[in-house]
C-alpha cells in the first residue's frame, strides 16, 4: 500500500500532552485534511465530512483485507476486517457498536461496514454469497425509506433503532442474518416539528406519477397535510425506483409491494379525512373518504363506523359509544400511525424471512452491527426523544461497563499494577429511568394502570413527589426560579451528554399505546391482503377479554435489557461518531460542539485508560492452548505444574517483555505484541495441520486396509462357496442329462456363467472331435462355418466328401497344374500372398456382359482372378476384409456373386467342377473373413432362382435356368433386357 503523509497523530494513544484541547487540535487538523478517521487503540473515532470521499472503493478494500488495524491508516474498513478476523480466527461473536448523535454518520458507517463484509467472502459457492450479500445491502435502502426521515439535525435521520445479526458459516462466509428494530418513531406520521419531514415513503411515492397515486387521486404537487411544509423533490424520484428495485431484489412479490404502497397512501389519505358535527349530533366525514378507503382496501360503511363510534365489552356485554368531534380526530390519527408502525414492523419481518439463514444450513458465528438512534435535543422533547436518550444512556453504559470499569475492577482484581482513572458513571441515569417501582417508566405504568384517567399534569405531579431530590432530575415545581421550564409541562433530566427538557404531553397516550380494537378488526377485514395479515388480533372476539399489553416504554425498557445482554457476550468492537457542525455543511468546524461530544462520549478517558491498559487479556489456559506450538519447551505438551508456569517459559523463550502475569490471566500491554504472536502461530499451523493431516490420513488408511482385507477375505470365502454351490448343480444336470445340458440354471451374482459356458462349449467339442483325427480339423472347421450359413438352406454343399482346397494344384483336375503352382510359388515369392487355400476353374461374367474363363485363388488374405491358360493375376487382387457378402442359390447351381462395395463391381462366377464346391468356397472365405475382421460373413441364400449383383455400379438381376433337356451350344451365362442368366453345367450337358 502507498504511504500517505502523516496528518496529525493518527491514534491518540500516541498524542503528547493529553487534553482535551490537544484532543480536539488533533481531530480538528486531521479534519481539515479530509482524514476523518482517527483511533484511540482499536475504538475508531469517525468525523461526519457531510461530502463524498473517494476512500470507499474496491481497491481501498485490498489495503485492508487482511492487516492489522495498527499496519494501515484509519479507516471503518479496517474496524470490519478486525471484526471479521476475530470472528474467523477465534470463532468468537464479535458485535460493532455505533454510538453518536443524530447526524453524526452512524448509518453510513453501518452501511460501509456491512458493504466490506459483504465483499470479503471466499470463491466457494458464490453465486449463493453473492446473494445473501446482495440481500443485506438492498435491505438497508427499504428501511431507510420507511424508518428514516429529514430532522432540523440530520437528512437521512434513523427515527427507529436497528441492530442487525450477520451469521457466517465455517469459513466465515455470509450465510444470512437477522434485523431487530426498536421503537419507530410513529408520532412523526401526524405530528411534524417546524422544518421537518415524514418519513421519506410518503415523498417518494408522491414524487412520480405512477399507478399509485393516480388509483388513489393522489398529486406530485399536490398539498397533503402530513407531509408538513415540504414537498417531494427528484432525488424522492430517484429514491422510489431504487426502493421498488430493492423489493425485487429480496423476493417481494409485485402484488404485495403494490399492497405496501396501497398502505401509505391510505395513511396519507387518512390526515386528509375532516369532520365535521351537525345539530342533531350526527358525525359527517367529509375529504377523499372514497380513495381513503379504496387504499385501505376496507368498506365506507366501516370506516365511517370505527371514526364516529367505538364497540365496548364490559361484563360479557357490547356497550357502544358515539365518538366526540375530538374523538374522532383522535381515532383517525391513532389509525395513520398504528398503521404506519405496523406496516413497518412487517416490512422488517418480510426482511428477515428473505435474509434468514435457509433450514440445515450451518451457523458457527455472527456478527451483530448497531445503528440506533443518537442522542436528541430538539425544540420540544416528548416520549419519542425520552426513549431515544434512555437507549443512549444504556449504549453509554454498556461501553463504561466493558471498557472503563470492568476493565479496571479486573486489574485489581488480578493484582495487575495500576493507576485508577477517574470516569463518570451513568448508571445512576439509567436507574433513574428504569429502577423498578422507583424509575419514571415505572412511575409512568402506575398512572397507566389507575382505573381513572390520569393526565399528563398528573403524571407530571406523580415524578415530582417520587423523584424530588433526584440530583439528574428536576421541574418547574421543584425548582419554582427556573424560568426557563413550563410549570405543570416541562421536567429536565441531565444526561450524560447535558441536559434536556421534555414536555410531558402526551406522555400518557403514547405510553400506553392503545388502539381500539373496532380499528383493529377494521385492518383485519381490509381486502389488502398484506394489510390483513398485518394484523391477526383483529380477528379475536370481540367479547373475548384480554391481559392489558405492557407499556411502550416498557416494551422498550425490555429490549433494551435484551440487546444488551446479547452485546455484552459478544466480543465489542466501537465506532464513535462526530457531528462537526450543526449546519451539516462540508469543511465547517463547530468546536464547542466537538467540545460537547467528545465530553459526554468520554473520548479523553478512554485514551487515558487504553495507555495505561492492556491490548489484551487472556487465561492462562487458553493463551498456552493458542500459543504453545511456539516453543520446543511447550509443545506438544509441557512437564510442568501449571498453565502459568507454562506461559512464562513459552514467553521467555519468546524474548516477550512487555506483559503483566495475573493470578489467572495473562495481561499484554502491545497490540503489536499479540499480532506478533498471532503472525508467528499462522506461519507454524500450515505444517501442523499437514502433521495432523498425515497422521490421520495414517490412521485413516490403515483402518480401512483392515476393514477391506476383512472384506475380501469373506467375499472370497463366499465367492468360492457359490462357485463351489453352482457347480454341484452343473454336475446334477449333467448327470441327468448323459453329459449334456440343455437348460443352464441361473447364476449366482458374480459366478462367471459366460466363462463356464465356454468351458463346457469347448468339453463338449472335445467329445465331439476326439474320435475324429486332428490332421482333418482345419478341414471340419471349415464345413461347420459353411454348415452354419448354409444348414437347412442348401441340401448339397460338399459336406459328405474330401475338401481338397487347392484344385487347380491337383492333376486330376488340371492339367496344366505344374505350370499353376510354378506360377503359385513366383506370387508368394514375390507378394507374399500366403497360402493358397481355394482355387477351381470359374466361369466370370463381367460388367461388360462379357463371358471369360477364369480360375479363382483364395489365399490368407485376398481373392486373385487368374489367367485360365498361363495362371498369371489378372488385375489387383481384391481383400478378404473387402467381401461385403456372399450370394447363392438354394438350389444345386454352382453360381457363386461374391459383393464388393467398395469397387461397386460384384465378382460373378460359376464354379467349374465335378461336384459342389459352393460349400467349400463359402467355408475358406467365411472362415477367413471371421479371423481377419472378427465379425461374421453376410451369407445370403436365395430360395428361389433369382438374386442379384452389381455390375458397373448398377443393379442387375441374376437367374439360374430351369432344368431342361440338354443344350450343348448354350453358353453358362446369357443376358437379355437387364437381366443375367446362368445355366448350370447340368443344362448344358
């Protein structure tokens, strides 16, 4: 990675002088020159620039990946890769929590956090991770635009709370994870402050024309009186398609994001609706009351009932009460923001079933990231900003908790030398809130639970009696010459980050968050059908009683316990953000404002403790279990008494100096140290875990050698049993049979029968040929491969006499034979043709429609065409592996048409002899044809006295005469029109 030029101390640990003005000086000047990052040890101290820098891309990522956070600058990457590698190396829960005011940058920080986690996965199935990281990163953009919205602090404000699981399988890949939300601002849906907006849903959907808001009559510039003073702009426009993307991207159906939109222009419809009261009493509701309901999808009738009057049960019977002017009002604003709430509380569940981690997936280890709301002080303060600044005090605690105090009550505790540091504890803010019976939530339950109607004035009253001489709490009452506090309004709690005045109104209604269970049962009847399912409680009877719900405050009191015990089992990594100015402008430094943050976030004792602390604490156990491959005295196993002697000898032998040894727990002041020893152990593992591997594999292979040896020893003592089983049964057959067996019984699996078979094949012609001499094999074989084509076929073929084979070689037959096998002996000389194994005098009939006395010689491999007279070759001889098949007659005609496909000219002849040579000539070529190309001869009979050839490359039909009295002038072949025909020597006679 390229050196930049140092601005300023990049950690604070490392800053001369510490105060809180050189603290600031130093943020200040590193501002200035756009480093926005900066650490105290590895808590990351990020400064909102309110400007786009270009330190976020996938190059920025490499300089990351995989480096120790005190190897490379600042930066929130370099917080997601420490997290990520503790996650990976340890197998621990690691959590990241964001904490600073509205506007401070927490969301953004949150969104690049999850963007490198997202990007730093391995290749192995990718296209599944790439999936689960699209979803995480596309969830973000549906819930800012349902929970996020434009405060008089911060443009992109989170008005609800979100900590985020991401769980990872075993190689530290994404497999899914899991969003809980808490508290959404839902006041804001019909209550705005002076130059402020809603929520960004409704200006984005408001900001196009499309099917929505023509279906509902609503306008882009029309004027609608819960968007307050503000209107939608084209980055709403913009905004809207990247939402509408972000739905398909997590698996919405069409139908229920129209559903969803159809629910906030219901709401929006909804602070459109007035009403109005005439002298007889009657409620008239007057506004878009059709496009009001039609959004909704509920009945007119319905919705005029639920506004103007309310269904009790009381005692097991229905009482029902008209609504006043103001109850209606308050009915139609209770209805916009229970709607609201739910539609966002659904939207997150539908979330969490995309990105939830898939059935029999693994799950070793997550990672948690909180982005909740900061710290608030606006003009008016009510129940919403009471909660928000409860949640930042426990967030703010917890970090004391684990960081501050925890941290040196461990130092004492394990004997470590150690100079206190003096910090304020908040505690004594947070039970001021939530101690039980004693807190105000506590306070505030009782007056909920009072069967009579208690106001906020009463509330107010209530505090003041139980609380008074609470030092972070004061009011009007209790303090009269403070003028500045409304009597019978206002109380103020000083927070860690300063004081804040809260109005009361309001209080009562917001805690006990009630809706009426007519509205209830009028969003289960909706034929919406997200909206219905929304709620399921509306579809309880209406008689049937229920246990009064807890409080708000409670419920967020509760999850607020819950977070934090998940938090605090999970290894914290910390991001404190800055707000630099309360202008949100680029390059503009409000230093009383940095002042303030850095006071209440205890920025300067935490650079106080972390020099004076330790980067790391472990047991000895665990430490001499990670670490004791490192030294030839601890590994594989130390001979000593304890853990602790151990660690001392592993690192003296390691030269480590800079560490404290506690009574249980081993304490190292350098991170480099511990990285030190981390690189050391990752370059040893390769070779253990190849040892290990080899071992094992050992193991492995010798136990499955055994198990096979075993294996095949059986399976060759019940292999021999059914060869043994099924040759008895061979034997029985034989024996019934005299020696024969015409039927095989079946055989067992793997009992070779082909091979049996063949042996019993060749036995039985063994029997058949002993009593026959072996000098006449060559010759019985030769009628047994004619006797295969031609039995049943031809009634004569030469099977009862002496085949001679070689013919014209015989005086008997030719007498010119001295001068054929002089010829003979020159060819195989000279060609090298191999024996002859068949030659007789032919009559050829050519393509020419020619007559020619030839002689025919078949040796080892080819068919020669001799010269009748001189026995010389005439033209090439023609391979054996050439024949494409063999004709003849059934009957007794010595007519022989052997096909050539290749030469597309078929040899025609007529044997010259005595008797048959028909067989004999079919059982050499037969016979050679099988040795030479292991496949049969194609031997065509024709039954009657018509076959066919090819002369020429054409067709011709070929016939054999019927018997007739003698012709002595007649030739052994004639044609006429096309067709061939051949006289047997029996017809010429």
């Amino acid at each position: 990675m390229a050196t930049q030029p140092e601005v300023g101390v990049s950690d604070f640990v490392l800053l001369d002088n510490l105060t809180t003005d050189t603290f600031i000086e130093n943020l200040h000047l590193r501002f200035k020159h756009n480093k926005i990052y900066t650490y105290i040890g590895e808590v990351l101290v990020s400064v909102n620039p309110y400007k786009t820098l270009d330190i976020y891309g996938m190059q920025h990522m490499a300089q990351y990946r995989g480096r120790e956070m005190f190897e490379v600058p600042p930066h929130v990457y370099a917080v997601a890769d420490a997290c990520q590698r503790v996650l990976r190396q340890q197998g621990k829960d690691t959590c990241v929590l964001i904490s600073g005011e509205s506007g401070a940058g927490k969301t953004e920080a949150s969104k690049f956090i999850m963007k490198y986690i997202a990007a730093n996965t391995t290749q192995v199935h990718r296209d599944y991770i790439d999936r689960v990281k699209n979803v995480l990163i596309q969830s973000n953009s549906i819930l800012e635009t349902f929970g996020n919205a434009k405060t008089t602090r911060n443009d992109n404000s989170s008005r609800f709370g979100k900590y985020m699981d991401i769980h990872f399988d075993y190689k530290g890949d994404p497999v899914g994870g899991h969003i809980s939300n808490y508290l959404l601002e839902k006041s804001r849906v019909v209550c705005l402050q002076p130059g402020e907006r809603n929520f960004h849903s409704f200006y984005q959907l408001l900001s196009t024309n499309n099917s929505q808001v023509k279906k509902f009559g609503l306008s882009s510039s029309g004027v609608y009186k819960i968007l307050g003073s503000e209107r939608a702009t084209a980055q709403d426009s913009k905004l809207y398609s990247v939402t509408n993307s972000a739905f398909n991207s997590l698996g919405f159906n069409a139908s229920v994001v129209d559903d969803i939109w159809s629910i906030v222009a219901g709401v929006i419809l909804l602070g459109e609706l007035t009403f109005t009261e005439t002298p007889d009493g009657q409620l008239n509701i007057g506004g878009p009351l059709r496009q009001c309901v039609t959004a909704l999808g509920v009945s007119e009738s319905a919705l005029r009932s639920a506004m103007s009057g309310r269904v009790l049960s009381a005692g097991g019977e229905l009482v029902s009460k008209e609504h006043s002017l103001s109850d209606a009002n308050y009915t139609r604003l209770a209805l916009a923001k229970a709607a609201y709430d739910r539609l966002f509380t659904w939207i997150v569940q539908q979330i969490n079933k995309a990105i939830d981690v898939p059935a029999n997936t693994y799950k070793s280890t997550l990672i948690g990231v909180l982005d909740i709301y900061g710290f608030e002080i606006f003009e008016t303060n009510s129940f919403e900003q009471f909660c928000i600044n409860y949640c930042n005090e426990k967030l703010q605690q917890l970090f004391i908790e684990l960081v501050l105090k925890q941290e040196q009550e461990e130092y004492a505790r394990e004997g470590i030398q150690w100079t206190p540091i003096k910090y304020f504890n908040n505690r004594v803010i947070c039970e001021l809130v939530d101690a039980p019976h004693q807190g105000i939530i506590a306070i505030m339950d009782e007056a909920c639970l009072n069967p009579t109607k208690i106001s906020d004035q009463q509330l107010l009253e209530a505090m003041d009696r139980r609380l008074k001489g609470h030092k972070h709490y004061t009011s009007r009452q209790l303090a009269p010459t403070d003028k500045k506090l409304k009597h019978g309004v206002d109380f103020r709690i000083t927070h860690y980050a300063g004081d804040v005045t809260y109005a009361c109104t309001g209080f009562m209604d917001k805690n006990k968050d009630s809706l009426w269970q007519d509205l209830k049962r009028l969003l289960h009847s909706s034929t919406n059908a997200s909206l219905a399912d929304m709620w399921p409680e509306g579809g309880t009877n209406i008689q049937k009683t229920s246990k009064r719900p807890p409080s708000a405050a409670t419920l967020f009191r509760n999850s607020m316990a819950a977070l934090v015990t998940g938090l605090q089992s999970k290894e914290p990594f910390y991001v404190r953000c800055v707000k630099p100015n309360p202008l949100q402008t680029p390059n503009t430094w409000d230093d009383q404002l940095v002042r303030h943050q850095v006071a209440y976030l205890g920025l300067v004792e935490n650079v106080r403790v972390r020099r004076a602390g330790f980067a790391s604490r472990q047991r000895y156990d665990r430490f001499l279990k990670r670490y004791k491959m490192l030294s030839q005295y601890t590994w594989p196993n130390f001979r000593g008494n304890s853990d602790k002697d151990a660690v001392m000898v592993l690192l003296r032998d390691l030269h480590v100096t800079d560490v404290q040894f506690g009574h249980t727990k081993l304490f190292i002041r350098s991170a480099k140290t511990l990285h030190g020893l981390e690189a050391a152990r990752a370059e040893l593992i390769p070779s253990i875990v190849i040892l290990l591997q080899k071992l094992w594999r050992g193991t492995i292979a010798r136990m499955r050698y055994k198990k096979m040896k075993a294996a095949y020893v059986i399976f060759n003592a019940w292999k021999r049993y059914q060869y043994r089983r099924y040759i008895r049964e061979l034997q029985v057959e034989l024996q019934r049979h005299r020696g024969t067996i015409p039927r095989w019984p079946a055989a067992p699996r793997r009992v070779p029968a082909a091979l049996l078979q063949a042996a019993y094949r060749r036995w039985r012609a063994y029997l058949v040929l002993k009593p026959i001499p072996r000098d006449q094999w060559p010759q019985l074989k030769l009628k047994i491969c004619a006797a295969s084509a031609l039995r049943g076929r031809r009634t004569e073929w030469g099977q009862s006499r002496q085949w001679l084979g070689d013919y014209l070689a015989d005086f008997k037959y030719n007498s010119k034979a001295a001068t054929y096998s002089s010829q003979l002996a020159s060819l195989q000389k000279s060609q090298q043709i191999g024996r002859a194994l068949f030659s007789c005098k032919v009559h050829k009939f050519n393509r020419y429609n020619k007559l020619a006395e030839r002689c025919l010689l078949v040796t080892d491999s080819f068919i020669f065409k001799l010269d009748a007279n001189s026995f010389k070759p005439l033209k090439k001889p023609t391979s054996i592996t050439e024949v494409g098949a063999l004709r003849i007659m059934s009957s007794d005609a010595q007519l022989v048409v052997i096909s050539i496909p290749s030469a597309k000219n078929d040899l025609v002849v007529g044997l010259v002899a005595g008797h048959d040579l028909v067989g004999e000539l079919l059982g050499v070529l037969a016979n050679r044809y099988n040795m030479l190309t292991g496949q049969e001869l194609t031997v065509e009979v024709e039954s009657g006295a018509t076959t066919r050839c090819t002369l020429g490359g054409k067709t011709r039909a070929l016939q054999a005469s019927l018997p007739a009295s003698p012709a002595h002038d007649i030739p052994p072949f004639t044609h006429a029109h096309n067709v061939i025909t051949y006289h047997p020597a029996s017809a010429r006679a």
